[in-house]
C-alpha cells in the first residue's frame, strides 16, 4: 500500500515561490492549488499518496508538529517563535528571504538606540522573539499580539514600536516607520514531523533528498 503523505505549503507570497521548487522537485499539484481563489484547501498532486494543504504560515508548523502534516515549507522565524521540538528543519530552501526587525516612526528614530530603552511596548505576531530579543538587552518588551497590519500599531498610539517581517521596505516606508534593529535574517525551510520521519523513513527521506537538490538547483 502507498504512503500516504501530507505536505502543508504557506499561501500567500511564499506559495508562488514555492511552485517552481515543488515542480524541480517532481510534485505537480492539480490545477487549484495556486489559484488562491479557490476555496478548497486540500489538493491532489501526480504523486500517488502525495497531497498538499494550503494553509496560513504560521499555521503550517502548528499542522507538521502535531503530525497532522507530515512534511511543510515554513520561515524560520516562526521555528524560532514556537520552538517545536517535533519538528525537524533539514533543508533551506533559499525562498522568501527577508528579515525580522524592530521598526519605529521615522521622527522618533533620528539618534535612538534601542539599548537605551528600558520598557517598550511593542505590536508583533512574535510575541516570544520578541521578549528575547529585547530581555537579552536588559529590556522589558510589553508585546501587543496582532495578526497582521502591524504596521498601523503606532500610526494609532497602540505601541511605538513593532516587530515584523521587512522584505522590500515598502511597507514601512508606506507608514512612516523605519527599521532600527534586525532581530534575524529568514528564509524558509522544508520542515518534517520527527515521529513521521520515523514511522515513513522509506517514504519522506527521499523528499528531503529531492528538495536538497531542487533548492541548490535554483
Ligand atoms: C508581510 C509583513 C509586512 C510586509 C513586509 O506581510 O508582515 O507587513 O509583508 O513586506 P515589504 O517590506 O516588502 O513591504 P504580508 O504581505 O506577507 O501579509 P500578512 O500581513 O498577512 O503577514
């Protein structure tokens, strides 16, 4: 009997990064599956027992780690944000590069420096990353959890400050804020279920294989 295999891919900007390597990789999902207009979430591939999930990107660790995924593609910035011990990161897959930083409203950041503050609050999605980051500086981060338009945050005197992802800047230039601090680089990276692994060696090992070389072939 085939293995049946669950492989969750983020939607959104990563998804359409995430097509040319699944195609070098040999996985070609049915025709809905990167058209996000379509409400079905799960897809069929040319793979016998291979099917993908389309799901938000944080929710895609949440799916491998708790097995209800076998394999994923997720940044890791959420890995470092959730810690999942059952999650197992082989492979960089060289897509969605971007950043992790503290940004602030541009007239306050003339001469900061974010070793000075003492307590700040501050909106983000990486309420962990964020505590870390500034605990390890002697800071008291008051994190503010939002799921998406950070960048409003200070606009309307929620925080001063944000954490979030920074690719092209334009987000931040759109509202006024700059970057002061870099907390960590991102990429994403092929994940896998540490019991799947086991439990369907014969069946997900030579995935990591394909995607070792489909993401050093880009
Ligand atoms: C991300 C991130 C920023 C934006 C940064 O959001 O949260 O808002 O991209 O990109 P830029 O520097 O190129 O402007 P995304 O568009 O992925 O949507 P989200 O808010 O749903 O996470």
């Amino acid at each position: 009997m085939k293995t049946e295999l669950v492989f969750a891919i983020p939607k959104g900007r990563i998804l359409e990064e995430a097509l040319p390597l699944l195609a070098r990789a040999g996985i070609e999902p049915e025709p809905a599956f990167a058209d996000e207009s379509s409400r079905a979430l799960q897809f069929a591939t040319n793979v016998p027992g291979l099917s993908l999930i389309r799901v938000r990107a944080f929710d895609v660790a949440t799916f491998v780690a708790h097995g209800a995924a076998d394999l994923g593609i997720a940044g890791n910035d959420v890995l470092m944000e959730f810690a999942y011990s059952e999650i197992y990161a082989p492979v960089d897959l060289g897509i969605g590069h971007c950043r992790l930083s503290v940004a602030e409203p541009a007239e306050m950041a003339a001469g900061d420096d974010p070793r000075s503050w003492s307590h700040v609050r501050v909106a983000t999605k990486y309420p962990n990353l964020t505590s870390q980051h500034f605990a390890a500086r002697g800071v008291q981060a008051e994190c503010v959890k939002l799921n998406g338009a950070m960048e409003l945050a200070p606009r309307l005197g929620l925080t001063q400050r944000i954490v979030d992802l920074v690719s092209s800047g334009r987000t931040l230039k759109e509202n006024g804020l700059v970057e002061v601090e870099k907390i960590a680089d991102v990429t994403s990276r092929l994940i896998v279920n540490r019991a799947a692994f086991k439990t369907k060696a014969a069946a997900i090992a030579p995935w990591i294989e394909r995607f070792r070389e489909a993401a050093g072939a880009a």
